[in-house]
C-alpha cells in the first residue's frame, strides 16, 4: 500500500494540461492585413493621381472602374453615389461631359500614425478653387484610400 499512496500524491501533483487555442476569424486572416510605412512607396505619386482622377470622374471624364483598385469598398460606394448624382444633374441641364481644366497645386502630406496618411490636394479651375481631402492606410502591402472627400 506504500507504493499506491505515493503514486495516488504524485497524480494529484501533476494536473493535467489543457491546450487552449484562439482560432482567429476569417477576417483575420482573410481580411486586409495592415502594412507599417516603411514597406510602403512613396504617397505622393498615389495623392496626386487620385486627386485628379476623383475629380475628372466626377465630370463625368473617366470611368469610376479606373481607381477601384485604389480605394475601400466604402469609398467606392461613396463615389458611385457622387458619380450618379452629378451624371444627372448633367443630363438635366443638357450638358456633355468633358475632361475639367484645373492645375494641381502641390500636396499636403501628413503621417498621423504609421501605416496611414493624410493630404490635401488643391485644385485650381476656371471658375473655382476645389480642395480634394484623402487619407490613405497601408493595406496588403499598397497604399489604399479609405476616405476621399471633394470640397
């Protein structure tokens, strides 16, 4: 009996381990994966181009499908709204789209947090002076806009 009290202490000594796993979502692995700064091209190249194919879409110029590449779901969904609005209010006043005539001034660039961006393009046409707003976050490795708003 000696020899079961000894093994009955050691067994209860020793607990037996529990393997916990965290799964992660699909989201997780499947979603957009974040990119810090310093594995990501240079912006302004991507601020600049935007800028003017935002607002040569919005006259009705060039076709939305161009920069899908570039922006989120949500700011597709975005200009899709903007791009149907503005091609009926050209219908309305019988007017034909044509490629706008403006100069880009120089961008604004600021880094708020690593990964991400935020510039101002200015925009100089005949009749007024627009400012196009984007913020850009690194997503799979490339700059994607998350945000692009036309003042």
């Amino acid at each position: 009996m000696p020899g079961a009290a000894s093994q009955s202490a050691s067994a209860t000594s020793v607990a037996p381990t529990r393997r916990i796993t965290i799964r992660q979502s699909d989201e997780d692995r499947f979603g957009f994966q974040r990119t810090v700064t310093a594995a990501l091209p240079d912006p302004e190249p991507l601020v600049m181009n935007l800028a003017r194919c935002v607002l040569e879409i919005l006259a009705g110029a060039r076709d939305l499908e161009q920069v899908a590449r570039w922006v989120t779901d949500q700011v597709y969904r975005h200009l899709l709204k903007r791009v149907v609005t503005a091609s009926r209010a050209r219908q309305a006043k019988g007017i034909v789209p044509t490629r706008p005539a403006f100069s880009l001034g120089a961008p604004i660039i600021r880094h708020p947090a690593d990964g991400i961006v935020e510039a101002v393009v200015i925009a100089n046409g005949r009749a007024r002076a627009r400012a196009i707003a984007i913020r850009l976050e690194g997503l799979d490795r490339r700059w994607r806009a998350t945000a692009i708003h036309v003042l």
